[in-house]
C-alpha cells in the first residue's frame, strides 16, 4: 500500500506530520498546500500541544525542511485546484491522508486514489461541523471517525473509530482537536487498518448533522473542560 498526505499550514498537518514522523511511519508522497498561513500561540497553547505530542510553534515547511523531507508545494490552499488533481492523478498512491482545504469535488475524487478523513466526531450521529462542541456537552467526551471521503457531507465509508476523554484546558480548536484526529491517524496506520479493507457503511438511519456552534455553547462547552481543574 502506498501512502501520501496532503498537507496545509495549520495545526491538523503540523500535529499528523509531527506524528507520523516520529512513529517513523513512511510516506510515499507529500504535497504541500502552503497560502502562507501563519497564526501565533501563547506558551501556554504551545506547551499543551508539547504534551500531547506536537508542537504548533513549529511550521509545517521547516518540519519539512529540517527533516529533509521530499515535497512537492503549492502556492494555494485549494484541494480542488487542477494542479494539485493533477499531481494527485499521476501519483500512483492507493491513500492519501487528507489534512483540510475544502470539499472533495467529483474531479479529484475521480483519481485513483482515495482520501481518508478524520472527523471529529462518531459517525452518523455527529456529523457536520464543530462536531467536537457538542459532543463534549451532549456524550462528557469527544470521538474521531476516521472514513474513506465521498461526495457528501462525512458520509463515507467508516474506517474506524475512536472516543476520548474530554480535555482539560481550553485550547481545543487549536490543541485538542487536532491532536485527537492525529492519534486516530497513528491507530489506523499502526494497525494496518487501511491494508485490511474491512470498512464499514454508515446506518443513515441515525444520522445527525450539525453546525458551526453559537458562542454561548461553544463557552458552555470549555468552561465543562476546566470546571473540574
């Protein structure tokens, strides 16, 4: 099985390059959106990410460089632009981990190669966005499926699936999400889940879907995180 990564310059890619690196996992093929996003954290963000095994202060091209990466990189953060379907189409990689920048489009999901997801949140009950919000004040914790990516809206065919505690700070966009998507990321890979094929259709018979969470619950949501600090 080959194995490529599309990557951004956030956190998610910053947390699953960061990972597979350090497990020593090989990638066939790296491209690198880069729109030059650049974002800065307070210690205390950056210490927390140290310990859950990442570090947001470093940029995704120096971990590239310094690790003496090969990568192909792009002047957009588009996952639909014809450049990157292109260089996706002649790649010969069975999967590829997909890091953000958009809505797969038919075009690319055309390729050959198939994009794996890791949603923050337990399919089909949660899906949609901020899923992470809300399952943390409905379920008292926080779940990744990890799926092969389709047309539709976190419908794709469930690879695995994993619940983890509720964090205990408050930097859960830029700390605590990715990092629970990067440890799901390292099971399927350890596991040789992909190599395996066993997934699974989604019962759309319980499927929910969410939205960008209002203020209020999205404060409601961390003050249950540190209420118990």
């Amino acid at each position: 099985m080959k194995l490529g990564i599309i990557l951004t310059p956030g956190n998610r890619s910053k947390a699953y390059l960061q990972k597979i690196i350090r497990k020593k996992i090989k990638l066939e093929q790296i491209f690198f959106m880069n729109d030059n996003f650049n974002k800065e954290f307070s210690l205390e963000a950056i210490n927390q990410s140290k310990k859950n095994g990442f570090d947001i202060s470093k940029s995704v091209k120096n971990i590239l460089i310094e690790k003496k990466l090969k990568f192909v990189e792009f002047p957009f953060n588009d996952i639909n632009h014809p450049e990157l379907i292109n260089a996706v189409k002649n790649s010969k990689i069975d999967y590829f981990i997909f890091a953000g920048g958009g809505i797969l489009k038919q075009q690319i999901l055309s390729s050959k190669a198939k994009f794996v997801h890791f949603h923050p949140g337990i399919v089909p009950e949660y899906k949609g966005s901020t899923c992470f919000y809300y399952s943390i004040i409905n379920e008292n914790n926080c779940g990744v499926t990890a799926f092969v990516m389709n047309e539709g809206i976190d419908t794709g065919d469930i690879i695995h699936q994993r619940i983890f505690q509720k964090p205990n700070h408050i930097f859960i966009d830029d700390v605590y999400d990715p990092h629970i998507r990067s440890e799901t990321m390292i099971d399927i890979l350890e596991k040789k889940i992909l190599v395996d094929k066993k997934f699974k259709k989604q019962n759309t018979k319980t499927e929910n879907t969410f939205f960008i969470i209002h203020p209020v619950l999205k404060h409601l949501a961390i003050l249950s995180c540190i209420k118990d600090k």
